[in-house]
C-alpha cells in the first residue's frame, strides 16, 4: 500500500511534517508514506489555467493517482486549513468527473502549538475532501502543544496519541483492501 503524505505547512521542519514522519513509522510492513513536498508550488486555482496546468499541478494530480491512500497533516491557521492546502485541494478537485481525489480513501490528522491541536483545521479540511469525492476517514488525532508532543527519535511522546494514530493508519488500510480487491 502506497500512503501519500501531506503536510498543510509549508515550513521545512513543521510539527505536522514530524507528525507524518511519525506515521510512517507506525504503518505496517507492506505499506509505505510517500512525502508530497511540492505544496508551495501549487499556482493559485484558476479555471481559466483548467486545461493547461502548471506541471506542478500535474505532479500533485499524478502523486494523488499513484497513491492507494492520502494522509493529511494540517495545522490550524485562523481556525481553519492552510491556504496553500485549500488551493491543492481545489485543483486536484477538478475537473469533477476525471478529479484526482474522487473516490480516493483519505484521512486527517493535525498538529498545532495551541492546547486543541488543529481540531477545527480537521474538521474543515475532512469537509473539504469529502466535497472534493474523497472517501474521508471520520476520525481526528489533535496533537496540541506539538513543541512537546515529540521524542527526540520523533516518536509521539504520549502512548495514547501513538495508539490513536496507529488505528487511524489501520482504518486507511482497511479502506484501501476492497478497492485494491475489486480492481484485481
């Protein structure tokens, strides 16, 4: 199983980056995060750029297609998703009928320096995907007060939150099966 990693945070060393790094660790043997580092790349979405985008539109599109699953890690910027996250949602959206999220299993996670950890960037970013035909994971994992939620090795430093991710990351694999089942 191929985990397309995406970090909402364009900082090179984000907590959310961390978070991801964080899940990786915890996927099974037979699957593997790939990092989509090309976030802030992504031109503005413009309807009249649909029918010839920018190639690094066309790398997110493709990354998006190659994938089984897609892993979001979002901070929380004014109570909601970062913008540079909405504008790549909003391209690989379109067009409807071909877009590259339909029906493609997701789910969200967050980490933020406040105590709620991105629970409202969650939740608005779970509503993004799923408008954008996404077939999103009904779960949160807020990692608030991210400057102490990691180990020096990058682990979470809580158990709770480990476990919690951990069955996050089972829950996207056990999404994954029956569409790779129903295409064999």
């Amino acid at each position: 199983m191929r985990v397309l990693g995406i970090s909402g945070s364009l900082r090179s060393d984000s907590y959310n980056l961390r978070l991801l790094r964080a899940a990786a660790d915890l996927l099974p043997p037979e699957a593997r995060l790939v990092m989509f580092s090309e976030l802030k790349a992504i031109p503005p979405f413009d309807e009249d750029d649909e029918g010839a985008p920018a190639p690094s539109v066309i790398r997110w599109r493709d990354a998006i297609s190659q994938a089984d699953a897609l892993l979001f890690a979002t901070p929380e910027y004014n109570s909601s998703i970062p913008g540079a996250l909405k504008n790549a949602i909003d391209w690989a959206s379109r067009p409807t009928a071909e877009a590259a999220l339909r029906y493609k299993p997701a789910a969200v996670i967050g980490a933020s320096t406040g105590m709620f950890g991105a629970v409202w960037a969650q939740a608005e970013l779970r509503k993004t995907l799923a408008a954008a035909g996404a077939r999103v994971i009904d779960r949160e994992l807020p990692i608030g007060e991210a400057e102490d939620a990691f180990n020096a090795d990058g682990t979470l430093a809580e158990h709770d939150q480990a476990v919690q991710l951990r069955e996050i990351l089972a829950e996207l694999q056990a999404e994954v099966t029956p569409r790779v089942a129903a295409l064999v």
